[in-house]
C-alpha cells in the first residue's frame, strides 16, 4: 500500500534517519475516541396512537380460546390496567441492546502515526506540514521489513454512527472510525506497541515521541511545498544526493497552485 506523510521542516529527521515518529495514542485529544461528557439518551415516549397499535397487535396475537372469552372492548379495559407494565416492555423493545463504547483504557500502550491516501490534499498541507512549507514522504508499505507482526495499518472509516465496543471492525474500532465531517482527509491510521519502539523521546511539552525505523527504500518519492524555503530544499536536495541510504537517489517532487481552481499540481523539479 502507497501512504504518504505530512511532515512539518522540523521533522526532517523522519528521512534523515529513516524512522518513523509515533505519538501515544492516550495522548490525542479526540473526544470520541477519549468518551468525553456526553447528553443522555433522548427519552422513549410513547403515543397513545402507539398504545392502542400494541394492543391490537396484542388482541390479534391472541389465543383462539380466549378471544372466544372475551370482547375487544373488554381486552382494552383490562389493558389500561397494565399500561405501565406495557409501555416498558414496548420502551425496551425500541432501544435495543444497550449500547458500550470502546474503553479508552485499552489504547494506553499504543502508539500512532497517521498516513494520508493523496500528496496534493490542500487541506492536510495546511494542517500537517506547516502552511504548505513542509514535504510529503511517499512510502510505499508493502516493501520487505516495513510491517511489524503486531501493528495495524488501516483507512479510517468516516460516518455518522460512533462504533461500539462490539463493532466487527477489530481491534480499536474507535481508532478507525471519525465524523463524516474528516472525510476529505482519506486518513489511513498506523497502530503500534509502544514497547516495539526502538528509542524514544520527551517533547518540550512534556509528552513522549517514539522512534520506528522504516527501511529507507521504502521512500518512493518527497515532495516539497509551494511554501518551503530554500533552507528546507537545500536540506532535503542535501539528504537525497549525499546520504548513501538513499542511493542512487530518489524523486524529489514540488507543488505548484492552479492558476483556475483551489488545486494543486505535483511536479518534478530541475
């Protein structure tokens, strides 16, 4: 599978040693995924068009030997009696199975980077790599020794239901799913152990980031941002001809604006 990764300049150190940045999954700031405070379930209200439905469900189901007892009149008097007892068992029909979401708790030795389906994602650009001055990584994650046995590498699935904790989609359905609102991200998630990492390290704001190395050849292509600076280019052009990982070299790619549409164009530079 071909994934690409938005990187900010100060992440060069992705392809000058060739490892992967993985962040704690406990440390994303996603409500969903976190169970934040949520409003209760709309209460079940039920007509009395619904009550006297039921009870003609109910007379209908009736045995042969008692409707011969009794009169539908007669069946409805003695129903109003009961109409507590009737209306929750009707209540418990419409809501189903409880519904449990996933445990946060689980996700606590677990690291995460995020890959993207396109290069020219206006939107990730201006999110992921620094207003358009970063780069992209082409890698290609079907090359030998990129995988690890215990990692799960799948496109995330946006939509309006939220996944419950006994949603198909195993494991860490609240990992892999998000609002529909995010669908413009085509966003394809990398779950790891943290104990698999090979060095990590602590930020300025205190949180951990944890090294993956990545076999270099996995890198397809990089490409720059409309915005990058010439030290960033410099930098990069510098890793791509001297550095011998990457020998004999790889494309290096730069983005350009559409001069009609919000558009970008990838093209190879001189």
């Amino acid at each position: 599978m071909k994934v690409y990764l938005y990187l900010n300049p100060l992440q060069l150190d992705v392809l000058r040693h060739a490892r992967l940045h993985l962040s704690e999954v406990a440390d994303l700031l996603d409500p969903y995924q976190n169970n934040a405070r949520m409003i209760q379930r709309q209460a079940i209200r039920i007509s009395e068009a619904d009550f006297q439905k039921e009870l003609k469900r109910q007379f209908k189901a009736l045995p042969p030997q008692l409707k011969g007892l009794m009169t539908w009149e007669i069946f409805q008097v003695e129903a109003q009696k009961k109409r507590p007892k009737i209306e929750q068992q009707m209540k418990k029909g419409r809501q189903g199975k409880p519904a449990i979401l996933p445990n946060p708790e689980s996700y606590q030795e677990l690291a995460i980077a995020r890959f993207f389906a396109r290069p020219d994602n206006p939107l990730l650009w201006d999110r992921w790599a620094d207003q358009h001055r970063g780069l992209v990584l082409e890698l290609d994650t079907s090359y030998p020794g990129f995988n690890s046995k215990k990692q799960v590498l799948r496109p995330v699935v946006y939509g309006k239901p939220r996944p419950q904790a006994d949603h198909p989609v195993k494991p860490f359905p609240a990992l892999f799913h998000r609002p529909a609102e995010y669908a413009a991200e085509e966003e394809i998630r990398l779950i790891r152990p943290i104990d698999e990492a090979k060095s990590s390290k602590p930020l300025t704001n205190g949180k951990l980031v944890h090294f993956y190395n990545f076999p270099p050849k996995a890198v397809l292509s990089i490409t720059l941002g409309v915005n990058a600076s010439d030290e960033t280019r410099e930098q990069v052009s510098r890793i791509l001809n001297y550095d011998v990982k990457y020998k004999p070299g790889r494309p290096l790619r730069e983005t350009l604006l559409d001069p009609d549409t919000f558009k970008l164009h990838i093209r190879g530079t001189l």
